[in-house]
C-alpha cells in the first residue's frame, strides 16, 4: 500500500566525530573567561590598575593567553561604570561558584565589595562645610 522510505531521517542524528565538543569545565572556563575580560575592560576605564591586574591574572590563567587591555577612557559616569562593574562581577561570581574556582571567585566578591563601597560613597552627600 505506502511505499518504505528509503532516505535516512532528517531527525536521526548525524555521525557526531566530525563536530568539536567541549566539556561542561570547558565551556564554564570559556564562560568565566569572558566575564572577567568584561570586568577588566570596565576595571581599567575606571582606571584601577592594581585590581585590573589581577582580573587580567585570572583572563590569562583561563584563557592560556594574556588578555587585551582597555587603552581608552569614555564619558561614562563612574556611578553608571560601578554599576557595570558590580553586575558583570556578580556574574563571574556565579559562574566562578559553579565550576568551584575559588580564586576567580574571591576576586569577584572582593571586586563586588569595592564596587558596593564606591556607590555607596557616591551617594553619601558631602558635609556642609566640605563645599
């Protein structure tokens, strides 16, 4: 009555040898890497060198390379750039907790805790007579 099919599926899977695959670890270095070369960009427009450092540090020891670093300032207003800083630190953190790299993830809370601290000193009004 139907005639058999004779062509392989389009939903069988193909011969996977040919496709690279990365592991688990492999894929959250990759994805740490690139949060912390985020948070080196947004450390060194802010002009701290010391902590850009050793952000870059923990790029090079992930990646297997050093990191480029930021060379140009913008306008951008410290509290907005503080702002940047403290998420993409949060998100190293997070990534750094999951594949149980410990010195990547003191290096975010410690980064968070700065990033916390200059917003927080942002926002104090200054003394009345410190004008």
């Amino acid at each position: 009555m139907y005639e058999p099919i004779r062509t392989k599926s389009v939903h069988t899977p193909a011969d996977d040898a040919g496709f690279p695959h990365r592991s688990r670890e492999e894929e959250l270095d990759i994805q740490l890497a690139g949060h912390l070369a985020a948070l080196l960009a947004v450390t060194d427009e802010l002009g701290l060198a010391t902590t850009g450092d050793r952000i870059a540090e923990q790029v090079a020891r992930l990646r297997g390379a050093p990191p480029a670093r930021h060379a140009g300032r913008t306008a951008a207003a410290p509290a907005a750039l503080h702002h940047r800083a403290h998420a993409l630190a949060g998100r190293a953190l997070l990534v750094a907790a999951s594949r149980a790299d410990t010195a990547a993830a003191i290096l975010a809370a410690q980064a968070m805790d700065a990033h916390t601290a200059a917003l927080a000193a942002e926002t104090v009004p200054a003394p009345a007579g410190a004008r």
